[in-house]
C-alpha cells in the first residue's frame, strides 16, 4: 500500500488525528465484541487511565467509540465507510506503519500552520484596536 484512501485521510484528519487515538481504535477493532475496558487499554497501550479518558471522549465527540451499560469502551461503527476506512487503517498500520505516521505528521504540521497564521492575522487586528483608542483618546 503505497498511499491512502481519500476517506481515510478524512478519518485521520478530522477524527483519529494523533498516534495514540489509531492504537485505541485499533486496539477496540481487534478486540472480543470490539469492545475493552479502560484498565485493558491502559494495560495494552501503556498509557495512563486519565489520558485514555480523554481520547475516549474525543473520539465518543466523533462518533466513533461509546460506553457499554458495563462501562466499557466499545467501537462503534455507525456507517460502511467508517467501517471500510478503520480496515484499510488497520491494513495500512500493520503493513506500512511509517505511512500512516507520515499523513498524521503532516496532518499536525498543517494544524500548526494554521493556528500560527491565525495568531500572526490576530496579533494585526489586536495592534489595530489599540491603535484605534489611542488615536481617539
């Protein structure tokens, strides 16, 4: 696989937008009944219980994960497409992991560039008022 699905570069982009949310749903995808608890992925991923709190609320926020009645965290896949492109990411991690790596790089670098253009236009509209009360006063 030399290159990724348009609707998996939208998972990553809008979605499953870091390293440790694809483990997460690749670990729930592999899982019995697609579903762990937050002990088992915190025993699995080797992270701590508090930051897998947090992705599973940005990732319930997605549609993508939701608690069973026994308070586990279970995949919930809600469409053929979000099906197909969590498959093809499973493919493309196992197979070719540093090109999944490179689209979420570049995913976080355009991320950067974004808020740094937004201070950078900011900063001109926040210089501008203060030269307006100065003038006025």
């Amino acid at each position: 696989m030399t290159t990724l699905s348009p609707d998996l570069k939208e998972l990553l982009s809008r979605r499953v937008e870091s390293f440790e949310k694809v483990e997460l749903v690749l670990a729930l995808r592999n899982a019995p009944h697609n579903t762990l608890t937050i002990d088992e992925l915190a025993a699995s991923m080797h992270l701590p219980r508090e930051i897998l709190r947090r992705l599973v609320v940005d990732l319930r926020s997605s549609s993508l994960v939701d608690h069973t009645d026994k308070g586990a965290i279970r995949l919930t896949l809600v469409n053929g497409t979000d099906e197909a492109a969590i498959s093809e990411l499973a493919t493309a991690y196992a197979s070719d992991p540093i090109l999944v790596m490179r689209f979420l790089s570049e995913v976080a670098m355009n991320r950067i560039r974004t808020m740094a253009s937004r201070a950078f236009a900011d900063a001109f509209i926040i210089g501008k008022k203060k030269g307006n009360r100065d003038d006025d006063g």
